[in-house]
C-alpha cells in the first residue's frame, strides 16, 4: 500500500509541478502549495518504504534519498527563482528530467514490484 501512495504521490507531483511551471506566475500559488502537501506525503510513505529497502540495497537507498531531497530542493529553488517571471524552457526540462530520474532510482530500488 505505501509503495503505491508514493508512486501516485510522484506521478502526481511531476503533473502539478509541471502544470505549475507552465501557468502564468500569479498562478502559480495552488501548485505550490499542492507540491508541498505532495512532499509531506512522499517523505512520510518513503520513510516507511525505507525501512525496508535499506535492508536489501543501503547504498541505492541512500542514492535515493539524497536524490530525492535534491530533487525538492531544486524545485523550490527553481520556483523562488522564477517567482514573478516566466520560467525558460531548460528549467522545465530540468524538473522533468530529475522527476524521472527520481523514478527510475525508486523503481530499481522496489525491483520493479509496481510494474512486475
């Protein structure tokens, strides 16, 4: 069950963060504010998943983890950047590429369980 509320949560997450990103910048608040709720949720359901994955594979599971707060801290940074501007096109690309790498980690590291 947790495996599967991250994963929605990071499908999720990559959908409003994109989203967000496209918006005009006065928009942009909603999207903010649903990413953070997005990344209690991911931390809480990763913490849980952690446990268990550290077992099998610690260094995957560390790479995730600091992937993963990277992951976050580059979106906030991105967002406070681009606070009143429209965000370039290599900025979104940016996001999307460190959303699947997330993802890819995350599902080497679950041994393909969601897909398999």
């Amino acid at each position: 069950m947790w495996l599967w509320i991250h994963i929605i949560t990071w499908i999720v997450m990559l959908i409003v963060l994109l989203t967000g990103v496209m918006v005009v910048p006065k928009k942009r608040t909603p999207f903010l504010m649903i990413a953070r709720l997005g990344y209690v949720v991911m931390i809480v359901s990763g913490y849980v998943l952690m446990r268990d994955a550290f077992n099998r594979n610690p260094a995957l599971t560390v790479l995730k983890i600091v992937l993963a707060v990277g992951f976050i801290a580059l979106v906030e940074i991105l967002f406070s950047q681009a606070d009143g501007k429209q965000m370039r096109s290599s900025w979104r690309w940016l996001i999307l590429g460190g959303g699947v790498i997330v993802g890819i980690v995350g599902l080497i590291l679950a041994q393909g369980r969601p897909i398999l």
